[in-house]
C-alpha cells in the first residue's frame, strides 16, 4: 500500500481517459452486426417447423422469402 508521500506525489498527475481505439469503428460496427446476424439466424432456426429447411430459415432473416418459402412443401 502506498504511503502518504507517495499519495500526494501522484495526486498532481492527470489520468489518461482517453485512450485510441486499437480497432477501426467500422470494423467493430460490421463485426458486431455479423455477430447479431448469427444470433439471430440460430434463434429463427431454432424455432423452425420440421419441414423448413435451412434455406428457408435464411430467406425468411434476410426478408427475401415468398409465400412458397414459408408454407409447409
């Protein structure tokens, strides 16, 4: 534990609180949204019917699924 001398030595200095970011904002933002993707491409197939495919799943999360993809074959 540091003593009172070494409390009032360092109580001058000022706390770094801005640090540069070691990733570009971009990429956190696209990896983020890939990993929100994921998430809910698994929860969508997860609750599938038996007789939905994969394929179906993946037109239904990216909004591209007509009615012959989302009744049962």
């Amino acid at each position: 534990m540091a003593g009172p001398d070494q409390a009032a030595q360092h109580s001058s200095e000022v706390l770094q609180q801005r640090k540069k970011l070691t990733q570009c904002p971009m990429k956190m933002a696209v990896g983020g949204f890939a990993i929100v993707a994921t998430i809910g491409y698994m929860v969508l197939y997860s609750k599938k019917k038996p007789e939905a495919s994969a394929l179906d799943v993946a037109k239904v999360a990216s909004g591209t699924a007509r009615p012959e993809n989302t009744r049962p074959h």
